[in-house]
C-alpha cells in the first residue's frame, strides 16, 4: 500500500495510545487539492483510496488532480478512476463459482508454467452461505430443523468445495450455513467502518488506518452503505480480479443528493420509506450514479432504517446509496457489539477528515438534487412485478384489479372462485398463497420486526388467523434477530400465526419459497389463477418468487402478516376487516397495529450489545452439520467430470500468453428479440430447474431425479447446468416468437434460422456454435437489471453470443458483459431494435474491431433482411474505460489477469 504521495497527505493520528498513519483529505487539500472538502462523503472516501494507491501506474498524480475537477465538473465529464476495495464479500449462490473460476485459474496458471499459490486472494474474502436454505418445511416448530437437514443433504458437495476453498486459499473466510444473510452479517459483526492493516515503512512496521470499502457478488452488498461503508455489488468475474489485486476501472460518477426532512408518521415503517425513495430515484433516473442521503431528517433515520435505504440501491437503479457517519453510526456500532478501541478510531479519524456529518456541518456539493419530507410517506406495497410499482395501502385491491385486467389479461374481474381438493376452502384470483418474513430489506431492522411481532401477538389476543391456503415463514436475517424475537417472547405469537422460523438465510425473495402444497398448487394451475405472495424483501420480478405465484408484492414484516391474515391482495386494509375475531366480531387492521412506542420499549429492551457479542463469539465454527462436513486437500482441487454441482469450466482451456486478436462480427445470427427491462433472473434464473428444460434433461441424462434437481442457484458451480439454464426463464418473452395473433409466448423459446424451427434457446444456439455462426442478442431499456449474477454474462458467453445490443444496460451487467468478452453496444436515442423493424430473421455485420477499438466509440451495424435489404444503424461501443478495452481485448477480466501474473 505504499503511496507515491503526490499531495503530501501522509500523516499521524493518535487515538488513545495508539498512533495510525493516514492519508490525510486536508492535508491533500492545502497540497494542491483545493476544494476537495467541499466533496460529497462518499467521494471523499473515493479522493482517499486514490491518495493511498497513487503508485504511478493504475493511479497517478494527474488521476487524483482530474479526479478532484468534479466539483467543477459534477461528475458529467468522463473521467476514468482504478478504485481498490479494502476487501470483497460473497455469498454461496455467487460464491461458489466464483471460488470454481480461482480453481480453474490455479489449473490454468500451473499449465503456463506458473505457481499455483500465485492464484490467491491478496485482499481479505469473506464467503457467507446463506442463499442456499429452502422453504420446504413451514409452519411447524420443526420446519427449522427439517429445512437445515435437506440443506445439508442437498448442498453437501457444494459445501465440501467450499471448504476446500478456504483451506486452500489465503485470506478466505467462509462463514457456514445458518448464521445469516451476507448483507446482515457485514452490518452487525464484518463491516468496521474504518479498516486498518499493519505494512512495513521506512522499515518499521506501522498501522495505517483507512475508510471500510468492499464490493460483493451480491448487488445488494450496497446495505451497509448505512454504516458509512462504501461498497456496491459487482459480478463475481470483477470480484475475482479484485481479489487477486487488479483495481476496479470505472468512471468518476455523478452523485446525486437526496435531501430528507421531517419525520415519519406514527404508524409508517422504514419499508414504506424504502419503497417511497425507490420510486422517487427510479422515476429520477440514477443508474451508474452515486446516491447519498443527506439533510437533518437523518436525524430521525435509525442505523436500521438507513441500511433498509441503502439495501434497496440496485431496485433504484444507483451504484450506491450512501449515509455518512454521525452519532447514530457511532451508536450503532457499539449496540451491535464493535470494539470500544475502533468505535474511538471510527470517531477520531472521520472528524479528521471532514466525514463526520453533524448539524452544523454544510452540506456537500453534487450533481443533482432531490428531497422528501419523511412525514409525506405513506404505508405502502410494491407490486405486482416491479420494486419500483408503489401502491399506497388504501389502493392495493383496486391496483391489483387494474392489473388482472390488464398485466394479466383476465377480463372478468375477480372472477368464480374454485374448490380446493380434500379442503373446506376454494381459491380465487389475488388470493394470498405466501406470506414470507424474508430477505435482506428488512431483516437489519428490529422496528420492523418487533412491529410485524407485536401485531402477531395482537391478532392471536383478538383470535384472528391466518387463511388455511397461507404459506407463512419467517426466516431472519441473522441470529441475532431469532434471538430477540425469541427473547421478547414474540416469536411465539408468530408460531401461533404459522411464521414459525424455517432458516436463517435468504429464502423466498431469491426463489427458495419451496413447492406451494400440492392441492393448492393444482388448484392454481388447473384455473390460471393469479395468486399472490406478499413478502418482505426486495425482489419481485416476474418468475423469481415461486413457478406458481404470478403477483408479487413487497411489504413491511407487519404488513405481510396482516395480509396472511386477510388471505388476498384484493382488499382495502384501510377500510375492511382482517377476519372476524373470537367474538365474531371484525377486526380491522387499525385495531392490532402496535404503536411507535411500544416497538421502541421492546428494542430497547431486547437489542442489546450483550446480545450481539455472544451471538458472533464464534460465527466461523458453524453448528454440528458444518463441523462434520469433510473437506479435501491440496493446493488444486480433484475435479470430479461426475459430478452435477462443480466442474471445471472451459472459460481457460487452450489459453496462450498473447491474447489472439479481436475479429469483426459477421454473419451474425439473431438469438432473440427482447423488450424493455429484461433482469438477470431472465438471463439467468436462480429458482427451480424444469425438467422439460434443457437443463433439466441433463441433469436426467446425467441420473439426477427431478426431486433431487435443488435450484439454479446451487448449481452455479457447474456450467453445463448453468449454461443450459440462460434465458432459461419461465417468464422471459423472446419476440422473435411473437404469433400472428400478436401475443409472444413466454419461455426461452427461439427461431432458428435459415428455416424458422422452434427450438430452445440453447439448441438453437449449439447449432449456429456446429455452423460456426456468431450470434446477436438485440434488447430494449434497462438491460440487465437486478442482481449481479455473473451467469447472466458468462452464460450470455458460452452461447457463442458476441454482442449485445440494447437502448440500455443496468450497470453491473454491462460491466460483466466486458468482463466475459461479450461486446456491450446501445443504440441512439430513439433507435431500437423495433424502430428497425427486424424479427429476428435478418443476419448482423460489426466491423471495425479488427483496426482498433477505443472506448466509447461508435460503431455501425450493418443488418440484411431476408429481402437483402442492408440497413446501417450507428451503435455506442459501451466498453467504457480503457482497462475495460485491455479486458474485452484479452476475451475477458480473468484471461487478463492469468497473463498479467504469467509475465
């Protein structure tokens, strides 16, 4: 970490009786940095890590002095930065072939003639496996225990990598199955706030203090930008070169100002306030850009609420959502558990560097602005589809009416409602068939889950319950919150409504909902009902939750269980009743719904550092399950060609130390034709395997029974799967299959051309790989939103597909894009594949990346129709940075760095 120190900004800090070395901001500042205090937090932390990397290659003198023309600039000039996060954090779902890809690497670095304890992480890896528990068993105080048994039995070879893995490799930690979410886990006990490591200077060993930064493969790592960490979501392909030392190239990026005001009404949630700035940021358009929340109605946002704003920045489409450091931060960490020693550290060193938010401090400059009152916010849902799809509470069942007619086609309203084998009950459109304490948005946040505690308590004192077609479970983001809902004697009124604990981990928001009931889900599927799911998570896309539920809807943990109550979505919970009480009387939602008071009296109480500090005193060891898991050793892993969860990927087979050279695209064929904010759940599903799928068939070829096909998810480590799983969705719509009544049919169907047979679209992309036929995938806006996945891009790859064309790409998926050799391209304003008129029958020729690319050049495809009419459409290269370019010019980020370290 030894700095050129271009602005003299090395200097002393002493803390207590300790002294650290830092890069001084105001030093920099009087050096030849004038302004720089001027900054936004977040970019004062970026100015930081250019100061302490400045080594004369990825970072120099003249980096950090165009760097510092933002606040002339605010970020509308492009201006390339290499950004070095202090650490990376993964989860098991990204994880897994992420540590399969650093494998692969070693076998490939040994084959060049090269050390195989090369390949290892140089920044510390913490792994945290949370996404892979599924919600078989509920409502039953033995669903925890059922659900961690099958865990085990289906993920056993997957952990035993896993192990092997941090055996292994230096400076990887995994932290076992059941202790949490990721992103919870990085809150309460990973997540330091100011980092610290010892290096050697001028011979002498020193402590050099400087701000937590991460990336994550999970694009929800963006949670603990509460904590004043800044860190975001990345593929896990950019997380594998950040991990063996390569900075992250990007461009200095706009930073938008959310100013926030006031304070919430009695009876509004930090979900409601989530999902309120979710609209606003979406609406505003802040994709690629840094959002920080800044104004005096902080001061009325716990740590908790502001890690539920922050978690939510990849459903508004920002890089980040950054909240500085002030008293609550400080607060905060000692609450949940941190050192006395690095709370005072935390303290010394951001009111050194002008990142201590107070009061009285001015408020920072950015490109843009916007506000919200917090006492304007409203209790809401997001849905059917979209996190950014706010429905105030009053206007649910009117809303989902709207959409039965409309997103779903169904013309005679709620329509007759149907029996229910073996049951004294029927179903109808809109009723509620999961009701899920879930995921990572809420889960940081005791007030929301003391609420949804105390109003299950309420109802069971009324004799509400919940409707018998419900599937209830609640699963917490870590123990820590089983432990003060067990604690406060809540969990218990949650047991008696069914929202018994089924795990500690991501579940239904990923897609691990587990099977509805048998009988209920022939009900739905016999009628083309449109059923509902109302959880607590941040995910709704079409396809994601469960095969069976086409409306999805986000909620506050007290929300989800009112409407597991009520049983339907169809319902205004502002005017009608839950159900009927013990008396026979209704009971309105206004009748259980906790005050504000009495949820701050059970935190208080309940959430304590005592809780914390015991909670994580061993959080590496795992429980009876883990410690049994046997792992193998050596410095390369014994690759099994039998196994259907972790093979070795062809990503380097018959890799050479010069790259070979970059071709034009010619003759290329159309793999689909898709509309306007395709997500990377459609790319790359995460949920169940079909076993009609081409997927699915392998995995029979390969004698795994439809019973045993676990998920999407857990077989990323295996691209045989994974590959056959792209645009694999059950929901995704490829227009090129567009009838001639006009309706497009949804699956990952293709036409293949010359000819026009129906064919999957991994078949049909095998054949034009046999016919040597490069392939095209044109799309429409947002391309690539949601989760960072790495498969949506290395899929995307292995299909033979070079290029990409769409109006516009979410960020991470552009970047994986690079990161995999798949060219990135978007067309003008006002050009898209439909303006063009194609149908996916035309051929595609991109010349010009033979005689040189630069980045963010334009480019000309030239399309044949079938007619032989030839059309020229200008496209936006959008390989944005010159590293990118050496990326895409190497076939990908990994190749690069194989031959970085193998020169």
């Amino acid at each position: 970490m030894t700095s050129v120190d271009s602005f003299k900004s090395r200097q002393k800090l002493v803390v207590g009786d300790k002294t650290y070395d830092y890069f001084s901001l105001k030093a920099a500042e009087a050096n030849g940095l004038p302004g720089v205090s001027k900054l936004p937090y977040s970019l004062k932390v970026v100015l930081e890590n250019l100061l302490r990397h400045e080594d004369g290659r990825w970072v120099t003198k003249d980096t950090i002095l165009s760097f510092a023309k933002w606040l002339s600039e605010k970020g509308k000039t492009e201006r390339e930065i290499a950004f070095s996060p202090a650490r990376v954090l993964m989860q098991d779902f990204t994880g897994v072939p992420a540590v399969v890809d650093l494998a692969a690497m070693r076998d490939a670095f040994v084959a060049l003639g090269g050390d195989a304890q090369k390949i290892n992480p140089l920044v510390p890896v913490d792994l945290v496996i949370d996404h892979s528990v599924i919600v078989d068993e509920f409502g039953s105080p033995k669903a925890f225990a059922k659900n961690v048994e099958l865990e085990y039995e289906r993920n056993g070879e997957r952990y035993r990598f896993l192990k092997w893995g941090q055996s292994a490799f230096d400076n990887f930690r995994v932290v076992p199955p059941g202790t949490g979410i990721c992103h919870q886990v990085n809150l309460e006990y990973l997540a330091q706030t100011i980092w610290t490591r010892t290096e050697q200077a001028d011979g002498a060993a020193v402590e050099v203090a400087y701000p937590d930064t991460l990336v994550g493969t999970d694009s929800h790592t963006t949670m603990v930008n509460g904590l004043a960490v800044l860190g975001w979501g990345v593929g896990g392909i950019e997380a594998e070169a950040a991990m063996l030392g390569q900075p992250l190239s990007m461009l200095a990026p706009e930073v938008i100002g959310f100013k926030v005001t006031g304070a919430p009404k009695e009876g509004v949630t930090a979900t409601d306030v989530v999902l309120t700035v979710t609209q606003m940021l979406r609406k505003k358009g802040v994709v690629g850009k840094f959002v920080e929340f800044y104004g005096e109605g902080l001061n009325h946002l716990s740590l908790a609420d502001r890690a539920t704003i922050a978690n939510m920045a990849p459903e508004y489409g920002a890089t980040c959502g950054f909240f500085p450091v002030d008293a609550e931060t400080l607060a905060y960490l000692n609450t949940s558990g941190r050192a006395a020693e690095r709370i005072a550290l935390i303290e010394a060193y951001t009111q050194a560097q002008g990142m201590l938010r107070s009061s009285a401090a001015p408020d920072p400059e950015f490109t843009d602005t916007l506000a919200l009152d917090l006492a304007d916010v409203t209790p809401s849902l997001a849905g059917p589809k979209r996190p950014e799809g706010r429905v105030p509470l009053e206007e649910v069942g009117k809303a989902f009416e709207t959409a039965l007619a409309g997103e779903y086609k169904k013309d005679g309203g709620l329509g007759p409602r149907h029996k229910v084998d073996g049951t004294n009950f029927d179903l109808g459109h809109g009723d509620v068939v999961i009701a899920a304490i879930t995921s990572c948005t809420n889960t940081s946040n005791p007030s929301v889950l003391i609420g949804a505690g105390l109003l299950a308590r309420n109802a069971v004192a009324k004799g509400l319950k919940v409707k018998p077609w419900v599937k209830t479970s609640t699963a917490p983001g870590s123990q820590v919150v089983g432990q003060y809902l067990e604690r406060s004697g809540l969990q218990k009124s949650l047991d008696e409504l069914g929202f018994n604990l089924v795990g500690f981990g991501c579940t239904t928001c990923i897609g691990n909902s587990g099977p509805l009931p048998a009988h209920i889900s022939k009900t739905v599927n016999d009628h083309d009902l449109v059923a509902a799911s109302v959880l607590s998570g941040n995910r709704n896309f079409e396809g994601r939750v469960n095969p069976d539920v086409q409306a999805n809807y986000l909620a506050s943990p007290p929300l989800v269980v009112a409407f597991a109550l009520a049983g339907t979505v169809a319902i205004d919970l502002t005017k009608e009743p839950l159900g009927a009480g013990s008396d026979g009387k209704p009971v309105y939602l206004r009748d259980i719904w906790p005050t504000n008071a009495e949820i701050d009296a059970f935190i208080q109480e309940n959430v304590t550092r005592d809780l914390f500090r015991d909670t994580y005193a061993n959080v590496f060891a795992g429980d009876e399950h883990w410690r049994a898991v046997a792992a193998p050793a050596g410095e390369t892993y014994g690759w099994d060609d039998k196994s259907t969860y972790v093979r070795n990927p062809p990503y380097f087979v018959g890799l050479t130390k010069e790259p070979k050279p970059v071709t034009d695209i010619v003759g290329a064929r159309v793999l689909a034709l898709f509309g306007d904010k395709i997500t990377t759940d459609h790319i790359s599903p995460a949920g169940s395997i079909k076993a009609s799928s081409p997927a699915g068939k392998w995995l029979i070829d390969n004698g795994v029974a439809p019973a045993d096909f676990n998920q999407y998810g857990t077989r990323r480590g295996n691209h045989e799967v994974m590959m056959r799983g792209t645009f694999a969705n059950i929901r995704i719509k490829n227009h090129m299959m567009k009838g001639a009544d006009g309706v497009v049919p949804e699956g990952g169907l293709t036409k293949y051309y010359p000819g026009g047979e129906t064919l999957s679209i991994y078949d049909a992309a095998m054949r034009y790989k046999q016919a040597g036929a490069p392939l095209v995938v044109f799309a429409g806006a947002e391309y690539g939103n949601g989760s960072s996945r790495d498969w949506a891009a290395k899929g995307t790859a292995l299909l033979g597909v070079r290029a990409v064309i769409a109006q516009s790409f979410e960020r991470i998926h552009r970047s994986n894009l690079v990161g995999m050799g798949v060219l990135p391209l978007t067309f003008e304003a006002g050009t898209s594949w439909s303006t063009l008129g194609l149908s996916g029958e035309e051929t595609v020729a991109i010349h010009g990346l033979e005689s040189g690319l630069a980045p963010r050049q334009t480019l000309v495809a030239e399309i044949t129709f079938p007619d032989g009419k030839v059309v020229s459409t200008p496209l936006l290269l959008r390989i944005d940075t010159l590293d990118e370019l050496e990326y895409f010019k190497n076939g990908g980020i990994l190749p690069y760095v194989l031959r970085h370290l193998a020169s």
